[in-house]
C-alpha cells in the first residue's frame, strides 16, 4: 500500500515529496532568470554543492552538483551548470523525472514542443520553444556510461547555446550600447548589501540598512543603465556569504563593465591598526574574527577585471577605506577621457566618526541621483552635490568623503552613471 502511494505521488507530483526530491521546471527556471551572482546562492540553498569551475569557448563556467533518491530509494546525481554568459543546463539521471520535466515544460509553462533535430557533432536532440527562451533536451552518457538527460535552456537573442554536453557554436558578442557620446562597451552591475539584524546581542539592531538599500537598487535600475538581473542584493549576509558574492563577481565581470558596491550596516575601526571594518551579520562585538576589513576589500577589488568600480558605504569609520591625497576632483575633464581610464574609487558616508542609524547620506544619495537630468553623472559630481547638504542635515555632523581606493588598481578615470534614455 506504501508503495502504490509513492508511485502515485511521483506520477502526479504530490505536494512535499516530488519537490523536495526533484528540481521542478519551475525551480530551474528561477535559477535561470536570476543573475549569475545569485545562481550559486540559490543553489547552495536547495542542497547543492560547488564542484569547480571550467572555460567553455573562454567564457568561465561554474558545476553544481547534489545526491538524490527517488521514490524507491535508488540514488541517482542531480546536477546544474552555467556559465558566465546567462546559459544553464540541468542533468538528471533518473528517466522518470526527465519525463515529468518535459511534461511541465508544455503543459505549465506553454513551451511548444518544435520537435528533433541533430547537432554539429551529430547528437539527436529535442528543441522546446516560448518566445526568445529555448529549451534542449538530450539522452546521451555520462563519464561512467550512465543514462543521463539533459536540459540546456538558453534566451536566443543574447547567447549561444553551452557547451556542457554538446559541441555548440562559438559565443556571440553583443552590441556595445549606445547612450549620447559614450560607446557602453560594457555593462552596469551592482552588489547592494544591507545589514539590520546582528547575531551577537552586544551588537544593536539596525532599522534602516535593508531599506536604504532597496532605495538604492529602485534609483539605479528606474534611471540608469543598471538592469534587475546583474543587481545581487544580500540583505543581512554573513562575511562567508559576502565574499562568495565578491568570487562571484570576479568570474562574471568582464573588463569593459562597472561595479557599484553599496554597503549600509555597522563598521568599526580597530583602534591599535586603525583599521576600518565593515559588519556582516555574524560578526561579534568583542572579536575581529567575522569582521571585513577594508583591507580584504581592496585585495577583492583588485581581483576584478573591471574598468569601474564605486564603492559607496553607509557605516562608522568608513573613510578609512580611502585616500583624499591627491584625487583631482575634476568634473569639467573629458567625459570620454574618465570612461576610458580604469578606477577604483569609494564615496563614504563619513571619515573616522561614527554614523546614525537613519542616515541623511543615503537620502541626498538618492535624492540626487533621482533629481539628476544630465545624460552621465560622474562619480565625484555626485558627491560634490551632496556633500554641504549632508554636513548641513546630520544630526551628528558627519562630513561625507570621496576617493581613490589604495592600492587596488586605481588609474584616475571615473565611474559614470549613464541615465537611460527618455
């Protein structure tokens, strides 16, 4: 009778067994649709492990991998690869589950099924199609010469396929954007972390962190050339968790794109090294142990191979992260002339004093960059534009800083926020 049940429940999909053992459609495609950032995170989160990371047509590719049972107890490796460039494909090794999967794929979620065809290398596969999003399933072998299926799901109008299972043509750059005078020869992203709650009671809650960040991510994507997909927001993470984010970013970025890091929590500064620190969520109050310092964050920027990085912080002692020596503030320079030179450059919400928990800085930050109607806006006009306003407002008399980021790569170009086009 127990058994019949199971078969019963796996056929029909019963609510806590087949999700809780398989991967649904559903479930791939929010991997999918997330950005490359938050895909390892979303995975870790349903069990996977990170098995390594591999170069298909020199585009960085990441393996994930978990143990499953199915409805009879047999074990069988469930798996998902992706790649730098937005494809994705999910391998299973039980024959059931890929059947179910492609059952999903047109009844649920109205994928036309366009039939067989043969690859380059000669492999029989079956295309499943909704718009721009395609689907490709194969049987084929695995290492050991086990049955595996596999789901390749890539969007045609951005990409070409992977190369996981299948020989597939080279990558397809895209089309540098266009906005006013500047060739975008790359692209906007952004880490956005905010931090209210702390684990060690010796640390006060904050109440405003998580939601100061969301202003932040709504001004960027509503007006700028930032794009919901290559946004990774990390509300109240550990220090393990904000610098996967940071490893992340280092295989994703390409050398032509921006980085902005936003950062609203608590800092501290260690009195003997007068070294700043921001505070993740496990941090505790009596030891540096679970603290970022700004030192481990300069070594993680100079990882990126990105022309632009702008890292703006909300946190005691933030200043410390940067040098005002020497940074020209010139807002007449050549607007090509700043793209074109790599930077690596921080706007802080103070120097060396401790910061409120409700922080006029973030509100003239957003006021500002909402407020702004020039085609781009460069980092140190940005702050030029606050700066008076912050010092004027706050109840603690904090004095906002703007600078270069020592020793992380920095070449006196600008981080420049593009407006998109009306």
């Amino acid at each position: 009778m127990i058994k019949r049940l199971l078969i019963y429940c796996f056929v029909v999909s019963c609510p806590g067994l087949a999700t809780a053992q398989h991967l649904s459609i559903a479930q791939v495609l929010e991997v999918f649709n997330a950005s490359v950032a938050r895909r390892g995170i979303i995975l870790r989160a349903n069990g996977f492990e990170y098995r390594g990371a591999y170069k298909a047509s020199d585009v960085s590719c990441y393996r994930y991998g978990r143990i499953q049972a199915d409805v009879f107890g047999d074990e069988y490796e469930e798996a998902i690869n992706y790649c730098a460039t937005g494809s994705l494909t999910y391998v299973t090794h039980s024959p059931d589950h890929a059947t179910n999967l492609k059952v999903q794929l047109t009844r649920k979620f109205d994928f036309q099924d366009q039939g067989p065809f043969t690859t380059l290398s000669g492999r029989l596969m079956n295309l499943y199609q909704r718009r721009n999003l395609k689907v490709e399933t194969a049987n084929t072998k695995d290492g050991k010469q086990q049955d595996m299926w596999v789901f390749q799901f890539y969007e045609e109008a951005s990409e070409t396929k992977p190369t996981v299972a299948v020989q597939q043509p080279e990558t397809v750059p895209e089309k540098p954007e266009q906005a006013g005078t500047i060739p975008l020869k790359g692209k906007y992203y952004a880490l956005i972390i905010g931090v209210n709650e702390y684990v060690d009671r010796k640390l006060p809650d904050l109440t405003f962190p998580i939601q100061d960040a969301a202003n932040v991510k709504q001004v960027l994507i509503g007006q700028y050339m930032f794009t919901d997909r290559n946004i990774t927001t990390l509300n109240n993470p550990t220090r393990k968790v904000i610098l996967r984010a940071f490893d992340e970013l280092t295989y994703k970025l390409r050398k032509d794109d921006n980085l902005l890091i936003f950062f609203a929590g608590h800092g501290r500064q260690e009195k003997k090294s007068q070294q700043g620190y921001w505070l993740p969520s496990d941090a505790e109050n009596d030891s540096e142990a679970d603290w970022l310092s700004n030192s481990t964050i300069r070594d993680q920027l100079r990882r990126f191979p990105c022309q632009h990085v702008l890292v703006v912080s909300d946190a005691c002692f933030s200043g410390e992260l940067i040098s005002t020596r020497g940074t020209a503030i010139e807002p007449s320079k050549a607007i090509e002339k700043l793209y074109s030179l790599r930077s690596r450059r921080a706007i802080t919400s103070s120097g060396s004093t401790v910061v409120p928990d409700k922080s006029v800085f973030i509100d003239y930050l957003v006021k500002r960059l909402t407020e702004n109607t020039k085609p781009y806006l460069t980092a140190s006009e940005l702050f030029i534009s606050m700066r008076e306003a912050v010092i004027n407002n706050s109840s603690l008399k904090q004095v906002p800083m703007y600078g270069y980021i020592q020793q992380s790569g920095d070449e006196g170009g600008e981080f420049i926020f593009v407006r998109r086009p009306d």
